[in-house]
C-alpha cells in the first residue's frame, strides 16, 4: 500500500493507508521549525510491504544540513512501530516544496511561531 499526498492542504491522517505510521511520522518536528514533518508536507509518500516501511520525501532545501537528523529520525520512530522491520527512506526532488504543501495544521503552527505561511 502506497500513500501520496500532492501539494494540497489536507490531513494525511485521514488516510485509512498506513495511519499508525502517518501518526508515528507527525511526532517527528523539523529541526528548525517545530512543526511535524508531516505537517510541513515533507513526507511525499509512505508504504509498508513485507515489513519494510518505504518513505519518499522531500527538503525545504537542497543541501539541507538537517537531512542526517530528519532520517535518522523518520528510521528510529518508525521502527518502534509493529510489523516494520526496516526502513528505506527516499530522498526526492519533484514535486518541489513550496508552503503550499503545508497543511492546515502546519499553516497555522507557522503563524503561531510569526512565520508567513
């Protein structure tokens, strides 16, 4: 089962594929920004076959110097949950993050914090 969510504003937990591992990936914050992953709208897709949790993701930024932290992250809490022996993590570069990707929560979290979102 695979899971996309393009650049619009909605939740993925809403989503009946995968919701243990949306939930688990929503307690992950970016390291700059104490917003979710998820909420930033960097997971670009999540799926789990034969035990191997698949996560696509992007950057706000290529050359991120949190992408080490962000994996390390998304792989550590991930492999708390049931059922996910492994983790393989993908790095993408299309579809482009742009603050459309947020979601409702994450634009309101932005303001909270006073960044224009």
């Amino acid at each position: 089962m695979t899971t996309e969510y393009p650049s619009l504003r909605t939740h993925p937990a809403q989503d009946a594929t995968c919701p243990a591992l949306w939930d688990a990936l929503r307690e992950i914050e970016d390291p700059e920004i104490p917003i979710s992953l998820v909420d930033m709208g960097l997971i670009v897709a999540l799926a789990l076959r034969d035990g191997v949790a698949h996560v696509t993701m992007t950057l706000t930024a290529m050359g991120c110097p949190a992408t080490e932290f962000i994996t390390d992250d998304i792989r550590a809490r991930l492999l708390r949950e049931p059922g996910v022996e492994a983790v393989e993590i993908e790095i993408v570069w299309e579809p482009v993050w742009t603050k459309a990707r947020l979601s409702e929560d994450g634009v309101d979290a932005m303001r909270a914090w006073g960044i224009s979102a």
